[in-house]
C-alpha cells in the first residue's frame, strides 16, 4: 500500500478539525435535544445521553409549540421572498447589464449604496411605515422590505454579463421582443445563477431573526426563529431538552434541502459562464 | 433596383469613426463577401444592417424599401453569427423553429401551457415542424434535431445555425465569419456547401470575413474595408489583379505584395531598370511601387536582375517563397517560385533579383493607384 505523504496528513487533520470546530455546538444540539432535565445540568460534560429521551423530547416540543404553523410560516415567507426578488432582480439586472441607457451608470452607483445599507438602519422608519398601514402582524410586513434585493441585482448581473451579446442579437432577428428574451432566452440560462440565490435569499430569510421580531407579535405569523423564541420565553423555561428538539426539527428542512441538492448547489455557485 | 442599398453610413464610437461614408450595392442573388482586417468596421456595417445597432447618418434599402424605421425583427434580414449564438437550453430542431413560432404564432399562441389549448395553433406547429424538418433535410442534419448545441460539434452547430437563419427565407442573408470558429479541414469543406446553399437559394447574401483567401474563393464581388472606408468593391480577379488601392493590394494575396518606395520625376516612375510613364498628372516625390511575388524572379548567376541576397526559403510544396534583400537601397523582396526555379537556391546566397516592370503597379503617396502607359502593364496569365 502506498504511504500517504505527511503534507497531506497535516491537510486533512487542519480541515478535520476546522469541520469540528464549526460541526460541534451542532452535535451538541443533537446530543442535549436527547438528555433528559437531570442529564442536561449535570456538571459533566458528555455528547452520548445517559438515558435516550428524544422521542419524550421531540413529543414535548410538538405538544407546546405550534410547529406546523412555525413551518408553514417559513415556507411561506421563504418562497414568497424569494419568488418576488427573482421576478425583480431578473428583469432588472438583464436592462443594466445588456441594454444601453442614460440611467445605467446612475443605477448602478445606486445598487452599490444599497448593497452598503443594511436592514438595522432602515428598521424603524419601515416600522412606523407599517405600522401606520395597519400591516403590522402580517406576510406583507414579513416580505415586501425584501423583495427587491440588490444583492440579487448585482449577482444577476455579473452572471448576465458573462451571457454573449450574439445570443440577444440572434433573439432580436428571431422577433423577440426585450421581455421575450429575458423569459424566453435568460430565464431558462439563469437557472446556475438563480439556485446560487437561493441558498442566499432562502438561509438568511429562514433564519432571520431581527425583521420578523420587530413587525410580528402574534404567534400565528411567527416564523421559525421567532416561534422558538416565544417558546423559551413563555412555555419551556428551562427546558432545554425540548428546545433543542424544536431547533433541530426547524433547522432540518435546510440541512435535508442542502443534501439532497448539494450538487446543483456547488454547480450553481462554481459555474458563472454558460457552456456554449 | 437593388436587393440591397447601403448610402453613406457613418457610425462613430465616442469620437472614433468606425464608417466614414460606407455605400453598397448588393444585387438580387449576389454573393458579396465584406472583407478587412479585424476593427476596420465590417461587423459593425452588418450590425447596423440587421437593425441591431444605429448608423449616426446614412441609409440603408432593401429593395427600394427605406430600412431605417424598421425594428430588427420585421426587416426579414436573417443573420448567422461568428459564434453561432444558439439557444443553449433548446435542441436544434427548437433552434431552427424559433424565428418560425415567433412570426407565425400569435403572441398569446405562444404562451406555455395556454397556447397549446387555443385553436388554430396546432396546423400551424405542424407546419412549423414539417418546415423545420425539410430544412433540416437540406442541410443533412436531420438526426441532430433533438440534440442541444452542447451536444453537437463546431460543424454541426454552424449547420444548425444555417438552418435557423434561412428556415424563414430572408430577403437578406448576412454571415459574420461563420466559419472562422472552424478547423482548416473544415472550413475549405464548409466554404463550398455555403456557396452551394447560395446558389440554390438565391438570396443576396453579405457575407463578412478576415480572411481574403475566403472572400476571394467565394463571392461574385468583393468589397474590400480598411479603416471605416470601403476602398473596392470588385471581382475577385479585379481585386486581385487590379486593385484600387496600396492597402487593398496589401491586404489580398498571399505572400503580401512587395512594396518599394520609389520617385515619380516629370510623369515617370524612376526605380532601377523599370520606368514606366504616368498617365496621370503626379507632382515629383515619392510614390509607391508594387509587384507581386509571382513576378518577381531570382537568377542564381546574379548577371541579370537587381544584386541581392536571399535571407530565407520557405518550402511549401508546390512553391517556395523566397525572401530576399536588395543590396542597393536595402528593400525587402519576396519571390514566390516553382520548385524547380528555386532547385539551386539557399539561403544566404547572392542572387539577381528580376522585377517584372510590365507587371508593376504604381501607387500615388496616398495610396491612390496610378494608371500607367498601356503597354508597360500586360494582363497577367491567369493565377
């Protein structure tokens, strides 16, 4: 058999424990969403429970919180969200990256500021917007200061870039118009660009924890994280055990979605041009 | 009236002119081939010809027809480009249907899902599919219909991209060097089934390309573009044989023709033996003289001819070129030889160098070619 050269060793072993480092208070989760309350608070610290209590666990956390509603929230806002950048961002970056305006350069410095202007600073004046609309506690606050994103605008367009102008030409002479190009020839070569976002877009907004606090104070629009945080605050206390649980139950959707589509994930973010 | 007439297109890139006054004619049927070196404008022309790009002033008629406020799509001008441009997410046979669903479907017709239930449209697909697959048939690329471009070699895709433009029978056929993405082998092969095509659809085509051994091989005429200004448009004998222009001499042939800097004193051209009179009216100074290779001729004996010396023999088959430096005013000479005229030749022997003066052609210090006294210049056998 032949010897694996040492660099190699060191490679694997530095990466291997990078992987732990950031895989651990995962486990943890997994290892404590098992433990019953005396296991939980007992000053040694072990991953393999004494006793298995996650089916008690697990039926604790669906018992107190609302999962299916806490779910279908996320879905819904997820989708929604990330239905309304795309139908947005599309159009939009094909203008600025294919078609000659006088506008184009201004549009561009103005993706660039928002690119560099965060939620947190737009918050409170969105706030009151929505309040004074009588929208708070509603899917509208949750997704409409999401549906245009900018970041979407510029990775579209950098993607869109890379398309080469004959193709739009041939379209053209072919007798289609500019919005039949983009849904007839840039759609369907966008998808790489557009299962990239939607890790982006779907991960930050399943996880957000900030907006959907902040307009949201009713239980049948809260979105996963939310959901979990009215549980701690109100039902489990400190039932650790069956908070874990719930987080491990809201955070498998993502982690099952990404295995299973794991390949057109990595295509999508490697792939920038087209094969011709 | 013409197919196709251009009038006075000028087009400018930030203060860069690209045309300077480009006008053509391209007659029913004809074969026309745009030939320059790269950047000299030829892709832009045939840009704004298709109604892709704008012409800051100029005109443009197809058929007598005024082009200018008639959008891409309804000029019936079809293209195919140097990178075939594709629909990468269709298979050849949706490829070549495209610019037929898009003329003969209505708009809502064209929708998924809702257009295939609306009547009237299902003759009109299978029109479309039987007109694709004759075409496709005319091209022999019956058995790719159902393979997307990634799936096809260069070859196979400037076939379908053939197919896609001439499927909806153009007033107008532009090609933008459609074969130079292609091996050699190849496009010797694919120049001749384009002509073949032409010939049989008889559409006016404008064909643009780099490569002046194509154009040459190719077109009825040949308009030759150097810099924005179209400076010939001829036969390809004429190009040759008679051209217009020091830059058109330049750019055609192969090897390039030989250039020497000469004198034009009170009506003749003084350079060594040769001296043939001006027709034309030339102030004294320096004019250009041009021979090509062919008539240029080495004698190893060095007693007639030029005294020079040969710097480099290139062999290539069934003729050697033989590049070679004139030892009086220190000019390079190319002769292009028979094999058996270059048999006693190496490189850095000395050689007489025998110009052909009936053969040269004299060009004024702008370029302008200078006519001759009859007699001094013979039509040359043909090459």
């Amino acid at each position: 058999m032949n010897s694996i050269p040492a660099g190699r060793i060191i490679r694997f072993a530095l990466l291997s424990l990078g992987a732990l480092m950031i895989l651990a208070p995962y486990i943890f989760m997994i290892s404590t969403a098992g433990k019953t309350q005396s296991d939980i608070f007992t000053s040694s610290l072990s991953l393999i429970p004494q006793r298995f209590y996650f089916a008690e666990n697990f039926a604790k956390a669906f018992a107190k919180v609302p999962m299916a509603t806490l779910l279908w929230n996320g879905v819904v806002v997820c989708g929604l969200i990330f239905f309304f950048q795309v139908v947005v961002a599309i159009p939009c970056a094909y203008a600025m990256a294919k078609l000659k305006f006088r506008a184009a350069q201004l549009m561009m410095v103005l993706v660039m500021l928002g690119l560099l202007v965060p939620i947190h600073a737009t918050a409170l004046p969105l706030y009151v917007a929505f309040d004074r609309m009588s929208l708070l506690n509603s899917y509208t606050s949750l997704v409409a200061p999401f549906t245009i994103s900018v970041f979407a605008i510029f990775m579209f367009l950098q993607f869109f870039r890379a398309m080469p102008d004959d193709l739009l030409h041939a379209a053209r002479l072919d007798g289609m118009s500019e919005l039949g190009i983009v849904a007839r020839v840039i759609v369907p070569n966008a998808w790489p660009a557009v299962t990239a976002f939607a890790i982006f877009s779907v991960v930050a907004h399943w996880n957000d924890l900030y907006w959907p606090l902040i307009v949201v104070s009713k239980q049948a629009y809260a979105t996963p994280p939310l959901g979990l945080m009215y549980f701690r605050a109100a039902e489990a206390g400190d039932d650790y055990g069956a908070l874990m649980a719930a987080t491990l139950i809201i955070t498998l959707p993502l982690v099952a979605a990404f295995l299973l589509a794991q390949k057109r994930f990595v295509e999508g973010i490697t792939m920038t041009g087209l094969k011709g | 009236m013409s197919a196709l007439s251009l009038r006075g297109l000028k087009k400018s890139f930030g203060g860069n002119a690209i045309l300077n006054g480009v006008s053509l004619d391209v007659e029913a049927g004809e074969f026309i081939a745009l030939v320059g070196p790269s950047g000299c404008g030829k892709s832009t022309l045939l840009r704004i010809l298709a109604g892709l790009d704008h012409a800051d002033s100029g005109e443009i008629f197809v058929s007598g027809r005024d082009m200018s406020p008639v959008a891409a799509a309804d000029r019936n001008i079809a293209m195919v480009f140097q990178s075939y441009a594709l629909y990468p997410h269709l298979t050849a046979g949706q490829n070549i249907a495209v610019p037929l669903a898009m003329k003969r479907l209505s708009r809502s017709q064209r929708l998924p899902l809702v257009g295939s239930l609306l009547p009237g449209q299902k003759e009109i697909r299978t029109g479309i599919a039987h007109d694709v697959r004759e075409m496709a048939g005319l091209l022999k690329i019956d058995h790719l219909l159902d393979r997307k471009p990634g799936q096809m070699s260069g070859g196979q895709r400037q076939r379908v991209a053939l197919a896609r433009a001439m499927v909806r029978h153009p007033s107008i056929f532009l090609m933008d060097e459609p074969l130079s993405n292609l091996d050699a082998n190849l496009r010797v092969h694919a120049r001749g089934e384009i002509v073949e095509l032409h010939r049989r659809a008889g559409v006016p085509t404008l064909y643009v390309t780099h490569d002046q051994a194509e154009a040459l091989s190719m077109a009825d005429r040949v308009a030759v573009m150097i810099g924005g200004n179209l400076l010939q448009l001829a036969a390809p004998d004429v190009i040759y044989n008679d051209p217009a222009h020091i830059e058109v001499a330049r750019f055609v042939g192969q090897p390039r023709i030989n250039i020497i800097p000469a004198l034009a004193e009170n009506g003749r051209v003084g350079f060594e033996g040769i001296r043939p009179a001006l027709l034309e009216k030339v102030a004294n100074g320096p004019v250009s003289l041009g021979i090509r290779p062919e008539f240029v001729k080495l004698s190893p004996s060095g007693r007639s001819g030029l005294a020079g010396r040969i710097e480099r023999l290139e062999f290539l088959g069934s003729e050697v070129i033989a590049h070679c430096r004139l030892d009086a005013s220190g000019d390079s000479v190319v002769a292009k030889l028979a094999p058996q005229e270059a048999r006693d030749l190496i490189a850095g022997m000395k050689v007489g160098v025998v110009l052909a003066p009936e053969q040269a052609m004299v060009f004024g210090p702008e370029g302008k070619r200078l006519r001759i006294a009859a007699g001094a210049r013979q039509e040359p056998a043909y090459v």
